[in-house]
C-alpha cells in the first residue's frame, strides 16, 4: 500500500549573500528527512525555532524562496511532486496539499469580503468559479463554524479565532487531501486554540483529510496526532507514536523538550535544556544534539548517530539507544 | 569600578545589590514610610473604565456615552515573596489592571495600596520615586529593548532617569550585578552586545536586570515567556521564581497559560470581563475548581501526556463585549450550567463551601 504522503531523504540548502567578512554561504537547513503520512492520520513535527520545522513543510509547498535548492523526493499517491523542482508543484499546490500558515489569522487581505477570498484560489485551480465559487466559499465557512453569511463581511469585523477558521476554510476551498498547519494555535487563547484543535481533529476524521501539524507546542501534539517526528539541526532525532514518545522517549532532546514543558497536574520540577540550536551553515561532526545533552557519551563527539529502530514504528537517533537497536535488529 | 569588585559569587553579589539599593530607596520615600505589617501590594474594589467617543449622532440624539468595563470591580492582595498569576482570555482586564496599578492607566475608582500607601490616582511627580518600587516586564523582548541600545544602556538608562549612582563607574557596577542577578553571567561579557546579538532568552533576561537594577519590591510581568522558545521559557520562569524567593519580590504574573500558571505561582486568579471570578492558591483552583469558566480553562489546557485526552468542554465564542456587560452574572451567557438566578443576580466573591480557606468563587452554584 502507498501511503498518501510519503518525503524521502528531503534536503534543503539556502544560498545566502556573502557578507563582508564571511565567506561561507550556505545554510544545510533540512539534512535527510524521511517521513510518511496516511489518509485520516495526524502527524506532528515539533521542535525548537530554527529546527527545519516550518522549511520542510514549505518545501512540500513548493514555496520556498529563490535563494533555496533542494534534493530527495516527495511523492504524493506515489507520484514525485518535487521531480521537476518546483515547477512541478504547481499543479498538486492547494488542489492536493493545502497549508494554513503561521499567524495566517493576519494574513487575510483587508480590502476583500472573506468570502471573496476563500473563493479565488478555486477560481484559479478551476474548481468553481463566480456564484458557484461563492456559494461553495459559504459552505466552507460551516464547514468550520462560522455561519455562511460572514462570507460577505470583511476580515476585521472577524475575531481572531474567526479569521484562523476563515484560513483554514480557505486552504480547505480545493478540497485538498493534505492540510499542513503551522503554529495554526500561537498567538490564540487557549479556549480558542482548543476550537481550532477540535475543528482540524474533526476535519481529518470525518474528510479523511491527512494533517501535519508543525509546532513547538508538545502538549497540542500530544493531545492532537498520533505520530510525531522531533526535529533537531535539520534532522528527525525522533519519531514514532506519540505515546512512545512521551512514556519511552529514546532521544534525551525528547526527553528534555518534554521535562522543560509544564504540565497542569505534573509533579517534579520544570527545567530548560541550556544553549541554543546549532548554526547549520557548517558541517557538524558527531552528534548535532551532544553539547545541548545530559548524558552524552564519548563517542557522540564524533560519530553521527543514525536514525535507527528503537521499537514499534519508533525510531531514534541516538548512540545510548543504539543496544536497544542493536538487539531489536538481531531479533528480526 | 575595578572587575575584581564586580566578580564575588553571584549570590552574594545579588543579595547585596538589592540590599543596599532598597536602603536608598526607603530614604527616598522616606516621608511615606512603609506601614508595618500592611501588604506589599493590596488592591480593592479597582475599577477602569475607558468611554468611548460618541459619534455626531449619538451625541445630538443624547445617547449615553458608552464605556468599556475593563477592569470592573478587582480586589486582591499580594504579599512579598509571592507570585500571583493572573488568568484569563484576552479581553478580560488582566493588562488594564497590570496598567491601573503601574499608574499607567487613572483608575475609575477602587485603591491600590502599595505598602500601606494608596498610590491610585496620585500625581506623577508625587507617584515617581514609588516607580522604582514597582517594575514591569513585558512581553516581547524583541519589541522591548531599543534595538540601537547596547545592553549596558538599556540597563543603565533607568538608573539616570531616577538619578541612582554617583558614577557611571558606580552604575557599571549596578548594571553588571543586577546582570548577574538575571542570569546573564559573566556579566562583561554581554555589556557591549546589541539586542540582535542576543537569544530570546538572554533579551528577556536583559529586559529583567533592567527592572532589578532599580531594586524593586514588586514585578509586574505581563506573560513574560510566550514569546519564548520552550526550551528556555523554564529558565526565565526560574528565575522570577528565585527572586521572589531570595530577594523578596512580589511577582504578578499575568499569563494564559494555565499550566506555568500552576507551576510556578503561589495563587491564582482566573479574570473574566474585568472581573476575578475565583481565586485561591495555585493548586487548590487547579485541582478543586469552582467556578465553571475555571472548570472549563482547566479542560482544554492540553496535558502532555497523550493518554490524558479528557474531552475538553469547549465554550462557544470568545469573551463577550465589554462594553455591554451581561446582566446578571456576567458569564451566564456562556455558563454550561447557568439557572435563573445568574441571568438576575450578579454572584459576589466567597468562600464557597466546600473550598479551602482563601479560596473564593463569584458563582450562586459554586
């Protein structure tokens, strides 16, 4: 069977301009990431800013800027969208992935009835178009809880959480199979962030709609999806069920991003990880994650631990999981 | 001033700061001593209000001017070495009443007493040398510093405007313990660098030496760590949790995060349309709620672990208008269990039943 969404080996470099005093020019932004998506699934990719989150995500898009050039395939119903580049996304663009962008609720044209808005791309992708377009742009807005007549209003007589429906709606208007979400509950209440939570789990139940939702946020993850990937220096550190994740986490990142997380009832204290992520714009030897870690080992200096099996559909980059790879490896 | 007066252990270092800076300030207040015994912070029955303009029309046509209740009734107490988080939607009055009680913003009616002395309403020029013992952190370091600052300046800057040190040597060394105190260790290394040059992290903490270098006795922070990466938010919060412990400050805290809220505070209050509708200490509201907009809050707070997925019970829409409050209790509207009496009678703040003491709840159910 073919899954719905499957990046193979994706990389991103950006090109950046030289500047006085440094030569060096490239970003290594995305290095190898692998993951796959079903119809109906929820899959999280969390991590830090500055972990390559939101720049695979864009790359799926086709939207990354010019100064970016990019390797490895993504194939959407086993076709490779990315074969010709980012021509070749054009067509599969809003028709089959749709995204919804971070603080998208900002990103509305002031000076267009919200309706209007939600119906041109379906103009554009031939979808509907004129009365019916509009029509359909009403639907759409029940279709995430807001009543068909504010198609005619403008996007500031909406409230926040309204215009963050109202861009869901619109990324929704091609009937896409995959929606990819980014940060789409930052900046909004939590009662608010608990509605759009509620609408994107709904949509991805009932229109079998495949979600990837990127955020820093591990609770909103662990409460949405099921799977998820963490992402650290451009590379996946882990992934896997959501509930591995937290009860079995196998990267110390993992472990650390979720001890720096408060939690409502949680006991035990609550601690940042030191240092910062890495610049990606040189090689890095050994472990990108060693000098963040707690419990690293010698050779993480300078061996690049792989990701491996650590378990049931998980997987870990990590040297101190590599006996529990190791073993698994030889039972099978 | 020499760097081997400025390298002694940080604790000792903070601890001494602070003690000494507090000492100038009581002299400078002197004529308003502190009461013995009053708390650091107490506020009663705060009301803000802003009218709005009447257009042409509703001014001829006599309508009455419109206001929005921001702050509409809130009392509380702080005392020193306490953090108090404040809870709510956006829209509640949690940052009117931060504003009201900085000065920034007159108050309608109601006290704010710092120390025993009621600073609402005072004049500025009376209100300045108070300034210092109040201090605010805002949100978004990014925003926060002057981009054109070096950190020395940022930090050095408040202590010209209240005339403290007689030296800039003097307030180099103000600046790198108050530093120092933050966090930011060693503290020469960061006083030349620009806001860019610096992490998230290290702004807000910049931003906090800012306010510690006027020794102050309470911190307003306005959700000093949402616009920070989890990784580091930890950090900050620790460290307003140590000098509320160490040095003695009272810290309020406004979030909307309930889970940091439970963590590190003391008490909680949960706002709702200008007013505190329940209030107790942190893990009495988190784990014995009474309130349903409270109840609810804590529902759709996401757990962390994925096993914990208790249906969240969603209220429909957002905080209503504040310029036509509900009558009533002024959560009816949106109340999952509201009888005939919320829609009539406005429920005050009590000890429900079966709370704890100090826990109290504006609801008739509760």
């Amino acid at each position: 069977m073919t899954s719905l969404l499957e990046v193979e080996d994706l990389h991103v470099w950006f090109e950046l301009p030289r500047t006085g005093h440094q030569d060096r020019s490239q970003v290594h932004a995305v290095q190898g990431v692998n993951f796959e998506l079903q119809p109906g699934e929820r899959f999280g990719l969390v991590g830090e800013s500055g972990c390559g989150k939101t720049t695979t995500v864009l790359a799926l898009m086709g939207l990354l800027p010019p100064n970016a050039s990019l390797a490895g395939q993504v194939r959407l119903d086993g076709k490779n969208i990315l074969a010709g580049g980012e021509d070749t996304v054009r067509p599969y663009r809003w028709k089959d992935i749709a995204m919804v962008f971070q603080g998208a609720m900002n990103a509305l044209n002031p000076v267009k009835k919200v309706g209007w808005q939600i119906a041109e791309p379906m103009a554009f992708h031939e979808v509907a178009e004129g009365k019916a377009a509009l029509k359909r742009a009403g639907e759409l807005l029940e279709l995430v809880g807001i009543p068909a007549r504010a198609a005619r209003r403008y996007p500031h007589e909406f409230s926040g959480g309204m215009r963050q429906r109202a861009s869901i709606a619109m990324a929704l208007a091609c009937e896409p199979k995959i929606l990819l979400a980014d940060e789409p509950t930052t900046a909004l209440d939590v009662m608010v962030q608990a509605q759009i939570l509620e609408l994107l789990t709904r949509l991805s139940d009932e229109l079998g709609l495949g979600v990837i939702l990127v955020t820093h946020d591990l609770p909103v993850v662990a409460q949405v999806c099921e799977r998820a990937a963490v992402m650290y220096a451009g590379e996946i550190a882990e992934t896997g069920p959501m509930d591995s994740l937290y009860h079995r986490p196998q990267h110390p990142y993992t472990r650390l991003l979720f001890a720096a997380t408060p939690d409502l009832y949680g006991e035990g204290d609550v601690t940042s990880i030191p240092g910062s992520p890495p610049r990606l714009d040189t090689e890095l030897p050994g472990c990108p994650f060693r000098p963040r870690c707690d419990v690293p080992l010698e050779k993480c200096a300078d061996v690049h631990p792989l990701l491996r099996w650590v378990g049931d559909e998980h997987l870990a980059a990590c040297h101190r999981a590599e006996a529990r790879a190791d073993e698994l490896a030889e039972a099978k | 001033m020499s760097e081997t007066q400025a390298f002694v252990p940080p604790g000792s270092v903070s601890a001494d700061a602070v003690g000494s800076q507090s000492a100038v300030a009581v002299t400078t207040v002197a004529d308003r001593e502190p009461q013995i015994g009053a708390p650091l912070l107490e506020v009663t029955d705060l009301v803000t209000h802003y009218p709005l303009r009447r257009g042409l029309i509703d001014t001829a046509a006599r309508r009455p001017r419109l206001r929005v209740h921001a702050v509409d009734g809130v009392s509380f107490r702080l005392d020193r070495g306490e953090m108090m988080a404040l809870v709510g939607e956006s829209g509640c009055g949690k940052t009117s009443t931060v504003q009201t009680i900085l000065g920034m913003v007159k108050p309608t009616s109601g006290a704010v007493r710092l120390n025993g002395t009621d600073i609402a309403g005072m004049a500025d020029r009376q209100m300045r040398p108070l300034r210092r013992t109040v201090q605010m952190i805002y949100q978004d370091p990014y925003e926060s510093l002057d981009p054109r600052f070096r950190v020395r300046q940022t930090v050095e800057e408040p202590m010209l405007v209240h005339g403290i040190g007689s030296s800039s040597a003097d307030r180099e060394q103000l600046a790198v313990s108050a530093l120092e105190q933050a966090g930011l260790r060693p503290a020469e290394l960061f006083l030349d660098r620009y806001p860019h040059e610096l992490s998230g992290g290290q702004r807000q903490r910049v931003a906090i030496a800012a306010a510690l270098v006027l020794g102050p006795q309470l911190l307003l922070a306005d959700e000093p760590v949402s616009m920070l990466d989890v990784s580091v938010r930890a950090g900050v919060l620790s460290l307003l949790d140590s000098l509320r412990k160490d040095a003695e400050m009272g810290i309020l805290m406004i979030t909307h995060d309930l889970s940091t809220a439970a963590h590190f505070a003391d008490k909680i209050a949960v706002m709702y349309l200008g007013r505190i509708v329940e209030q107790g200490t942190a893990s009495e509201v988190v784990r014995n709620p009474q309130h349903p907009y409270t109840k609810a809050l804590l529902s759709v707070v996401p757990k962390r672990d994925p096993r914990d997925r208790s249906a969240p019970q969603i209220l429909t829409g957002e905080t209503p208008d504040p310029i036509l409050v509900p009558r009533g209790c002024r959560f009816n509207p949106r109340c999952p269990v509201a009888v005939d009496r919320c829609r009539t009678e406005d429920p005050a703040l009590r000890e429900p039943a079966p709370a704890a003491i100090g826990h109290l709840a504006a609801c008739h159910l509760a």
